[in-house]
C-alpha cells in the first residue's frame, strides 16, 4: 500500500530548516513514503531535493503547467480542489484567480488526485502561524484530521518520533 505524505512551507523558510527537510525527504524516500509538495521555492523544492537525492517517488502538484521549473504532469486543479479554497481560506473572495489556482493545487498536495490523505504534513511557517498558501495547506489538514508537524514549533528529531509512532500503530514501520 502507498503511503503519502505532503513537505511544504514558506519560502522564506530558514537555511538550516531546508537542510532539516532536505534530510527529511531523503529519510521519508527511503523509507517508501512518497512525497506529495508544490515546487515552490524553498521548503518544497528542499523536500523534492531530498527525495531525489535517493531516487524516492514523488507526486509534485502544479497550479499551471511549468511552475517553478517544474517537468511535472500533475497541473490539472479540480473543481473540489477550488472548493476547498471557499471552504477553507479565511477571505476566499478578496483571492485573485492566480491565487485561487495557488491555493487550489495545495489541497491536491494533501489528498493527490485520488483522494488518498497523506498521513501527515510536514511544514515550516515563520514563528508556527498559519498563514499564506503553506496555511491553506494546514487549514485542509486540519479539515481532514490529519497530523501535521511544523518544524517552526518542534524539531526535527521530535518530528521523526511522531512519524515512527503514526507508522508503527499502522504497523509499516
């Protein structure tokens, strides 16, 4: 069975917080979890840096076809998707439609394109607030109960502990 999880945040998260998720997506890779993240500069392309470092299997969700660089088929938005921005923004209205489809891609960086919730996110957001698009991906976990660890709020060897004890109670570790 697969087994996904979502790597974002800011992207003016913090040198040695890359290095963190970098690592991280290197170690989750190896592990046989699948990353799901954005390309957006920063956080989700140190997750995707990590995860290819050991040729991990990922799901990299785009607003529109090329985004950061990105050679990545996976641009189609869903009219759910664009749902859940009025379900889950604070001021869905005042969104311009580029942020819209930004903020719209982010619910698949949680549930794919097949509806299977990633176990658990890993983010990093300044001082732990949830805010800009890395925040509408912890509103849409949050929504669908599923654990996320900022890395702004506790560190990365807790952040491992929590994984083990989610894989472990499943019994995939």
């Amino acid at each position: 069975m697969k087994i996904f999880y979502t790597g974002v945040g800011s992207r003016k998260t913090p040198a040695g917080i890359l290095r963190a998720m970098e690592h991280l997506g290197s170690l989750l890779s190896e592990r046989g979890l699948i990353l799901r993240s954005g390309a957006s500069e920063g956080a989700d392309t140190a997750f995707e840096k990590g995860c290819d470092k050991v040729r991990g299997e990922k799901e990299i969700y785009l607003p529109w076809r090329g985004f950061g660089k990105s050679n990545s088929d996976k641009y189609f938005i869903s009219e759910v998707a664009y749902s859940s921005v009025d379900l889950n923004h604070p001021l869905p209205s005042s969104l311009t439609e580029i942020a819209r489809k930004l903020l719209a891609r982010n619910y698949h960086q949680v549930v794919g394109y097949d509806d299977i919730k990633s176990l658990f996110i890993i983010c990093w957001t300044p001082k732990g607030v949830i805010d800009g698009g890395t925040g509408q991906t912890i509103r849409v976990a949050n929504s669908l109960n599923i654990p996320v660890f900022n890395l702004a709020l506790m560190g990365v060897e807790e952040v491992v502990e929590k994984i083990d004890e989610i894989l472990n109670e499943r019994g995939e570790c």
